[in-house]
C-alpha cells in the first residue's frame, strides 16, 4: 500500500525539474514576463530554506527563497508558492511558506520580500511595502509588493535597487 501521508522536505537541485514542471502547469508561459522571475534567472535557490512537500512521491507543493540584495544589502526573495491544484485552499502553500520563513530567522535573515497577493500572504506577517521603497529591474505592481521583517525594524535597514545577491549563481 502506498503512503499518502503528506511529507515535507528541503528542495534539492535534483528535485528542479519536478519543480519547473509544477510551476509550468500552475503559472504557465507568462510567468517568464514576471519581474520576479527575470530577477531569479540563474540563480540557485537557497536550499537551506526552500521546501517542497509530497504526498506518496509525488511533488504536490515547492516553495523557494531566493538570496537577493536590496540597495546592496541582503534579503530574500520568497517564490515561487507553487501548489498542485488539486490541492490548493487546504493550508499547503502556507505551510511551505511558513517552514521557509521559520528557517530563514533561525538563519539570523531579517527581511523577506515577494510579489503577491496581500489577504493570502498577511496571514503569514507579511505588509504591504511602501511605495517606491524598493526598486525592482522591471514592472512591478506596487500594490502587489509585500515584505516580511524578521527581525524587529528590519524594514528601516533596507532601501533601494533589487538585485540578485552577487556570488548566488
């Protein structure tokens, strides 16, 4: 009998193309024209702090954190939230979410950002960011931008152009 409970683990570079494959089928092609994802292109994921889950084997949800800069100092970049439809609106995409964020405090970071949706993400600590805060290398809606402190006043810390953290690809 297989086991369908549900396991939750850290992404590895073997488990991308299980991953892409999840993110193609939830997001489709557009999702390249994204600032977010131009922003994240060749570079790894940090995989001490993105997790996946897996129900019998099978890939149902990815998270990733990205390491970023924000005026040059260091950040994350959480996304993408990927969940398998069939198991969306049931707490998994949270979770993930959640799992990645406890491990980067325990990693003494101090400020997460993402691009989403603000009523799904502020359940998870995360606020609106203040308009033209953070400069990004593309379009992105400011309504849209969010950021989570870590660590208290982290926000105060942080201004500027976002890039990929130099020395992550």
């Amino acid at each position: 009998m297989t086991d369908l409970s549900l396991d939750y683990a850290l992404q590895t570079p073997g488990d991308l193309p299980a991953i892409r494959k999840l993110e193609a089928r939830a997001f489709g092609p557009g999702r390249f024209a994204k600032t977010a994802y131009r922003l994240r292109e060749g570079v790894a994921p940090d995989w001490s702090l993105s997790y996946l889950a897996r129900i019998g084997g099978m890939l149902v949800g990815a998270n990733t954190m990205t390491r970023i800069a924000i005026g040059g100092a260091p950040a994350l970049l959480l996304g993408p939230l990927t969940v398998e439809e069939a198991f969306r609106a049931r707490g998994l995409g949270e979770e993930l979410a959640q799992k990645s964020l406890d491990a980067a405090k325990a990693a003494g970071h101090s400020l997460v950002i993402l691009v989403g949706d603000a009523p799904f993400y502020e359940r998870l600590g995360f606020s609106r960011t203040p308009f033209g805060r953070f400069q990004f290398p593309g379009p992105v809606d400011p309504t849209r931008l969010l950021h989570c402190a870590l660590q208290p006043g982290a926000l105060e810390n942080f201004r500027g152009a976002v890039t990929f953290l130099i020395g992550t690809t």
